[in-house]
C-alpha cells in the first residue's frame, strides 16, 4: 500500500493540463512516499504489518499512473516507469490543476516488456496481455483556491494471484502451458477494485525450467467480487499449439488480496485434489489446492 501526500511544488514537465478556458489553477505535487504491507488472517480477526517499502525499490511495483478527472473528462494524466536507474524521482508528480472537484486515481502496478496498462475513467482500467500485481486507490479533491493542497491516501492491493506448481517433472515436447479462467477478468473498475467483466481469459506461459524439471508460475484476475470460485483449465501445448494434457480444477476458491496455489501433477492426466490453507507473508492467507 502507499501513502500519497500533496506538496508545494512548481510544475513539472511531465503532462501539462488541458483545459478549454484558462482559469485559475493551484499547484499540486503527489508524492508516493512508500509501500506498507499489511496482512491479515482469512478471518479478519487479527494482522501484522511489515515494514514500509520505498516504492522506487519495492519490486513488484514497475509503474505508478496518476490521473485526475472532472466527472469522466480527463483532466490530468502520468505515467511513471521504473527504470534500472536510481529511481529517486519515481512516483513524484507535478502539476497545476484548475480550481474544482476532481476525482484522483492512482495505481501502481507490475508491468513488464509487451505489457499494456489502460486507465480511461475513474471506473475503467485495463491491462493486455496479462494482468498483474496492481494497488489502487481512487478519491476526491477539492481545488478551492490557488494555494497548495496536502492531502493522504492509501493505495490497497485489489488484484487476486494463482500460483500452479507441478509435482511431476517436464516432458519432452513442451513449448507452452495455458492456463485459463471461467470467470474473472483483466479490466477493473478502479474505484470498487472489483472486474468490470466476468467472462474469463486465458494465460500463457512459456516454461523457464528444462525437461525433468518441476515448473512454477503465477498469473493474476481481478473479480467480480471480493470472493469468487472459478474453474481453473491447465493445458499443456506443444509447439503447434495442440493440447498434450489438460485438466480442469473445479471451483478453485479465490479472494482480492490472497494468492491461491495450485499443487499437482501437470504433466500427467490423473489427479488426486484436496484443499489446505497456507500462509504467505506478502499476502492474506494462501489458498492451496492439490489436484
């Protein structure tokens, strides 16, 4: 999670705002100090927090977008990438805004090679091809006069994950598995957090271990609602695309903020499926499920 703060600051040269009719406007500086992890047991009864992280070196966090709207007109919009620098700018923003209401977004997120992020209004964002680690928080702001606004929030991670980890080892012949979701999306509404579509998606992967070896890999949905059963289908393909072995995971159950663990054999076509819970320090409890 990150705390955002406004500060006094003269205006970058980042994204200049676009307004039909030149009024007034205020100077508004946000500042994404750091990440606080916070987590809690799958009841709520109880939690422990970890030590802030600075996002410029927290590394799931590859890109922080921030944007201000009046209604569902634009206003504002940035971007900050991660480089491999010293990032000691990295998720500071500069700006003028016109005196007004506005609706602030800000989401940081992972964001790799290829990775396409959307943010189009306070209530649609979307990522292609793949979804990934994502925070957020949407709220109001008032510009009243031109004076400098100090304002905090605290960006919430909405995003769901599912780790598969085979017990059996890599075969001969394998290019690609593909994991794909009954249900969940990649486009969510930045201000519930929740999926603006719930008609799944699919994954792919392309294997990092050699043949003999056990294969991990992760993806990401945003739901449809805090908790969600989905189906899971594993396939495992060749380099033409056809399907060697596949599998489907009946009601595998999943949670905004919670990673879920798939374990079992993904290179075999029998299975044997069981539930546990486990804990995972980064996240609310993991759920595991051996298949």
């Amino acid at each position: 999670m990150a705390v955002i703060c406004l500060l006094t600051a003269s205006c970058s040269n980042e994204n200049d705002v676009t307004v039909s009719n030149p009024v007034e406007t205020a100077p508004v500086r946000v500042e994404v100090n750091d990440f606080s992890m916070s987590v809690e047991d799958f009841t709520g009864s109880g939690g422990r927090t970890r030590a802030a992280e600075d996002p410029g070196t927290y590394k799931d966090v590859k890109a922080i977008t921030l944007a201000f709207y009046n209604g569902s007109t634009e206003i504002y919009k940035a971007t900050h990438v991660k480089d491999n620098g010293s990032n000691a700018s990295f998720g500071s923003f500069s700006c003028h805004l016109p005196l007004g209401t506005y609706t602030m977004v800000v989401v940081g997120y992972g964001f790799l090679d290829g990775d396409v992020f959307t943010l189009t209004s306070p209530t649609e964002a979307s990522f292609s091809p793949k979804a990934r680690e994502t925070f957020v928080k949407t709220q109001t702001v008032n510009i009243s006069n031109t004076n400098a606004v100090n304002l905090s929030a605290t960006l919430e991670r909405i995003i769901s994950g599912l780790q598969i980890i085979s017990t059996d080892t890599r075969v001969e012949g394998v290019a690609k598995i593909r994991t794909t979701y009954a249900k969940g999306g990649l486009s969510f509404n930045p201000t519930t957090g929740l999926a603006t579509v719930n008609t799944g998606f699919a994954v792919e992967v392309n294997p990092s271990k050699p043949v003999g070896q056990t294969v991990n890999f992760a993806s990401f949905a945003f739901l449809a609602s805090d908790e969600q059963d989905i189906n899971i289908t594993i396939d495992v393909l060749d380099n033409g695309d056809n399907v060697l072995f596949t599998k489907t995971i009946q009601n595998v159950p999943f949670k905004r903020n919670r990673k879920t663990i798939l374990r079992g054999p993904v290179f075999q076509t029998t299975a044997q499926t069981s539930s546990v819970f486990q804990i995972e320090s980064a996240w609310l409890d993991e759920t595991t499920v051996e298949f």
